[in-house]
C-alpha cells in the first residue's frame, strides 16, 4: 500500500514538473486586460459613488439649516386680482 502511494506522489510530481516546463496558455494573457478594466470599473463607481454621498450630504446641511434657522413672516400686499397696480402712471397721478 506504501509503494501505491509514493507511485500516486511519483506521477503528482512528474504532472506538476510537466506543468512548471510548459509555456502558460496565450489565453492567460488576456487575463491582465480583464482584470485591470474590472479594477478600474470598480475605482471608478467608487468615485461616483463618493460624489453622490457628498451632494446628498450637502443637500442635507442646507435643508436643515434652513429649517432651523430663523425667517422673517412672509408679508404680501393685498391687491385686486384685475385692479390696476399702485405701481401703474394712472393710479399714480389718480392719487
């Protein structure tokens, strides 16, 4: 049962010196491509990512402090919907 074994590690070893000789398959250059793209797809959500976090950090320091800061009471004048405007030259010289 020993000699099976050393002859299975024998063969093991013989298949990974085969594998260490050979040229690597042309196919695993293209890996390189690959690999760097999906790195820079990924850096560059990234940065988007870290732009939008930013905008809506932004947006939320503005609307807060908005609505925590104090406003003057809105004042509006009343004026007819179809009279004539106390800006207008008739009313102006009316008066």
């Amino acid at each position: 049962m020993e000699q099976r074994t050393r002859t299975g590690m024998a063969q093991i070893d013989d298949i990974l010196g085969a594998l260490g000789t050979s040229p690597p398959p042309p196919a695993l250059a293209a890996i390189d491509d690959g690999v760097l793209r999906g790195l820079a797809d990924r850096r560059e959500s990234a940065t988007a990512r870290r732009g939008m976090v930013m905008a809506v950090a932004v947006a939320a320091f503005v609307g807060i402090a908005g609505a925590i800061a104090p406003a003057a009471p809105a004042r509006a004048q009343a004026e007819p919907l179809f009279g004539v405007p106390s800006g207008a030259p008739s009313h102006l010289l009316a008066d």
